[in-house]
C-alpha cells in the first residue's frame, strides 16, 4: 500500500534521525513519481526533513522558513496527509507547536510524526530493525549524522547542473 521509499522516510525520520537521509529518499521518490510538482505532498515532507535538519543546526531562519513552505504544502493536502497513514489533527498542533519553538529559538527535540496505521508503523519498524536502529529513538545522533550536508558527495549534483547549463545555452 506504501511505497518502499515513504517506508524508508519514516524509519529514518524516526529511527536515526538522519533527516539529510529522509530528504534523499523522497526527492528521488518524487523526481520518479511526481517530477515538476513543486505543490507535491512529497515535496511537504521532503521540507519536514529539512526543517528538522536545519532546526537541530540551530539554523532557525533555515528551519522556520522550510517548515512555514512544508506547513503550507501540507494545508493544501489535508486529504494526501490521511491516505499516507498521518493524523492530519495531531499532525498540524505538532507542527505548529514545532513552528513556535523554532520562532523562540528553542533547542531542538526529535518529532514525531503521528501515524495511525498500525500496518505502516509495522513496516517502518521492521525497516528500522533491518538498517540496524530503533524506531522511535530519542537517542543523540552521531555528528556525522547532524552534520551529513558537509561530508556528502555532490559530483553528480554539480554534473546534473552542468548539463542544465549546457542544454540552456545550446
């Protein structure tokens, strides 16, 4: 019922917290299911994971200014939000809330996503138990973890923008 990558989002975003991770996932999943669609409800998740990634750097302006478009994206889908297993009433009071400590400039705190398919969270814990972590863990997440955009390979990205580049100017 739920795609692989969705499975594989939610077990990093509630598992080793690797939202860098989560955002990978999703956007390769959109690119493939949904590509252009800057209203997908992808897309709202993929700025969820971003936001928490730049909340935890204590980069607020970063992590406001993503959670206010996800927040938006997810208004626009209300009904997207419960056919992805989310309670969509628990799912805005915890991201307003989450809205108004970054606002504060409070320190970060994991957050749950509230899910209600019993199935999903199932399969989000097998996925977790597979790449060796715990779902639902409150545990401090390595500094590579935290700070994942600093170690990662951008090769292909600086190509894809190299092509763009070229293709524009042809």
């Amino acid at each position: 019922m739920y795609s692989k990558a969705y499975i594989e989002y939610l077990a990093h975003f509630h598992g080793d917290r690797d939202y860098f991770e989560c955002h990978e996932i999703l956007e390769e999943y959109w690119k493939e299911t949904d590509p252009g669609n800057k209203n997908s409800i992808w897309v709202a998740l993929i700025l969820l994971a971003v936001s928490c990634y730049h909340h935890r750097r204590d980069n607020f302006k970063g992590a406001f200014r993503t959670l206010r478009k996800a927040l938006d994206l997810f208004s626009a889908c209300r009904e997207t939000i419960s056919g992805l297993g989310i309670d969509p009433s628990s799912f805005f009071c915890i991201l307003e809330e989450r809205q108004s400590r970054i606002e504060k400039k409070d320190s970060f705190q994991v957050l749950d996503i509230p899910l209600n398919d019993q199935k999903l969270i199932m399969e989000c814990t097998e996925m977790c138990k597979v790449k060796g972590f715990e779902w639902k863990s409150h545990k401090q997440s390595p500094e590579d973890i935290i700070h994942r955009h600093l170690t990662r390979d951008r090769s292909q990205v600086i190509r894809e923008r190299e092509q763009a580049i070229h293709i524009r100017k042809v």
